[in-house]
C-alpha cells in the first residue's frame, strides 16, 4: 500500500494501492505542470475526504513497491477528465489509513 501526504508536516495522509498512487501521482504532477489546480476526494466504504491540488501544494508520495509501476494510459486520460469536472477525481483510500489532523479534521 502506497501514501500520499498533503500539507506541511501530517495534514492529511491518504492510503491506496501502489498502482492508484502511481496513476494519481502521474495526473498530479501533469496538472501542476500546466498549473491547473483540481479538487481531489479520497473515498473509501465509510469515509469521504477532499483536498483542493494547487501548484503550493506539498504532497509526499511513499510507494510500498520499489520497481517502477506500469501506468494505463486509458486510466490517465480518464482520471485527467475527472480532474476538470466540477466534482473533480475521485479516488478509493482505505478506510483505516485515511486520517487528518490540523485544519482538515476541524473541518471534517
């Protein structure tokens, strides 16, 4: 299972699949690339938590697996499309790693 970090020190953290973490950090770092900001919800059978992706975000992505992964293409191009959606890209987290702290569990 891979991470993914939001914000300075432990704001949010979000656990997924290594191959949905690598797809969704080939989206991000498109979308930064072109400074296009997006809202990112992270879902899981009991929660729902999201995040807004913006070019001062700081995001840490920690892979469990250490070979490089395989990235869809069909995947990236659908989950870029999500990303300009009013809802923005939805993705599934597990339920018992996703946690926030600071300002984001004030607002939860």
């Amino acid at each position: 299972m891979g991470t993914l970090k939001y914000g300075n020190g432990d704001d949010a953290t979000f656990t997924m699949d290594d191959v949905d973490l690598a797809h969704l950090a080939a989206v991000v770092t498109a979308k930064l690339r072109r400074r296009e900001p997006f809202l990112l919800t992270c879902r899981s059978e009991t929660t729902r938590q999201s995040i807004w992706i913006h070019e001062a975000s700081t995001l840490v992505y920690g892979y469990e697996t250490p070979a490089a992964i395989d990235l869809d293409r069909a995947r990236l191009e659908a989950m870029v499309v999500d990303t300009n959606r009013p809802t923005g890209l939805t993705v599934r987290c597990e339920a018992r790693a996703l946690h926030a702290v600071g300002a984001l569990a004030a607002a939860a």
